[in-house]
C-alpha cells in the first residue's frame, strides 16, 4: 500500500461547492484506505496498492459524477510529495508567498518565457511542477498567467509541506 495525495483542481470556488465529508466518502466508495481530509480546497490523503492511471481515471470518474462537472484530479506519491518540499528552488521565501503548480506532466521547457504579466514573481520549473515565488503583491492579486499550468493546480508551499508530513505519516 502507498501513501497518495490527491489534490483537486477549481473545487470549493466560484461555486463548485465539495464538502469534504463527500470527498471522504467517494474514497471509501472507490476502496481508498485510511482516506482522510486536509483543509477545505480539495486535498486527500489515502492509501491504496492500484496505479496512479487507475486512481486517477477513478477519481475523475466519480467526482465527475458527483459534481456534475469535470473535476480535475493530480496525484502524488508520499515521496514525491516530499521531493517537491525539498526540491523548491524559493525555499528561503515565506511558505504563504511560493506555490507548487502541481501538473500531471513535466512543464515545457519554455514555461518560464511562455509566461504572461510577470511583474516582481519569479518562476522555476520542478519534474510535474510549476514553482513560482510570489512578489509584493502575493499571490491574490498577482496577473500572471502560466500557460503551462492552465489544467494544473496550486497550493502553497506551507500546504504542500503540512501534505508531505501527513502523507509520510501514512506510510
């Protein structure tokens, strides 16, 4: 069994509205172990022995149905997870001010100068992730828009690190 985090895209704003009791329990519908919650945006934290396609393709399925929309599903291993905490390039900057665009793919190369209305917020690709420090203005009224990270989500770096610590805990 393996340690997941799965980390919903566009849930619990502008409406589409999940209640985290229902996520829990479409993880015990789908045979998901040891499912449990982590803040209201769409975080997941389980055990399971099936593939990252199959858990994916299950929980697209499901949420998909239960929401009556698509609902985007990216999927991390407990360790890589823990890579992404390690591996940020801003780690001397405050957790709240960094975000892990997390991507089912590598991003292109050429994410960074693909990017528009980039003002003081810098850019770094990781292996499935978009990492991007944000400036003086946070990430709240930041205008930058990454092409790349168009079908991707985002959570800050001290949502990503309390993720992994939970996520090994599971292991």
């Amino acid at each position: 069994m393996t340690a997941h985090v799965t980390l919903l895209r566009a849930v619990n704003v502008a409406g589409r509205k999940l209640m985290m009791d229902d996520l829990k329990a479409i993880a015990g519908e789908l045979g998901l172990a040891n499912a449990r919650t982590f803040i209201a945006s769409g975080n997941l934290l389980f055990t399971s022995g099936k593939s990252e396609s199959a858990l994916k393709s299950d929980l697209e399925k499901r949420l998909g149905a239960h929401m009556g929309a698509a609902v985007g599903v990216m999927l991390r291993t407990a360790a890589e997870l823990d890579r992404v905490v390690e591996r940020n390039p801003f780690a001397g900057e405050p957790g709240n001010r960094v975000a892990a665009i997390f991507l089912d793919d590598a991003p292109p190369k050429d994410t960074v100068e693909r990017s528009r209305n980039v003002d003081d917020e810098r850019i770094a690709l990781g292996e499935r992730e978009v990492y991007v420090a944000y400036g003086g203005k946070g990430m709240g009224r930041s205008r930058l828009r990454i092409p790349a990270a168009v079908k991707g989500t985002a959570r800050d770096m001290n949502t990503v690190a309390k993720l992994a610590e939970l996520a090994k805990e599971m292991e």
